[in-house]
C-alpha cells in the first residue's frame, strides 16, 4: 500500500497531495523555502502550516508572501494579516 506521507530530503514528512508535481524526495527545505512556503500556506493542514511557522523565520514567511506570484489573493491576504498581528 502506498504512503500517502512522503519525506523531504532532511526527514520532515509531508503529504504527496500537497507536493503533486514533485517527487517529495528532492525537496530541500532550505534551497527550496519559497516553493515549500508557499504550497503549505495554499494547501497546507493545520500540523503543515505550524511546522513551517517553527522551521523557517517570520521574517523569510513575510518576503514570500509579499513578493509571491502563485499564492492565491485570499491566501495572500490572509497570511498577510495573520503575520502583522503577531510581530
């Protein structure tokens, strides 16, 4: 049977669905922040969106909310106002 949990190359697991494209394997959580960013912040669950909040800093979150182009504008907005209430 099929683990719908794949890991990301330094052990963190994530759900294939969130990385559909991609083969999890070759995900490096630091050289590919903005892709891993911004697909848990889109379609990322509750346990997802908080290991991305502790693993990379607000200030990383912030610039690629704002300079992203394929977060959806409800998204955006959300985390926009969700990071300026907790500086």
């Amino acid at each position: 049977m099929n683990n719908p949990r794949r890991k990301i190359s330094n052990g963190v697991k994530f759900r294939q669905s969130l990385f559909w494209d991609t083969n999890p394997k070759n995900i490096n959580t630091k050289k590919h922040a903005q892709y891993i960013i911004e697909r848990i912040l889109d379609f990322g669950n509750d346990k997802e969106v908080k290991w991305a909040f502790n693993f990379y800093n607000k200030k990383l979150l912030k610039k690629i909310i704002v300079k992203s182009r394929c977060l959806r504008p409800e998204t955006k907005n959300l985390w926009t106002l969700l990071l300026s209430e907790n500086k």
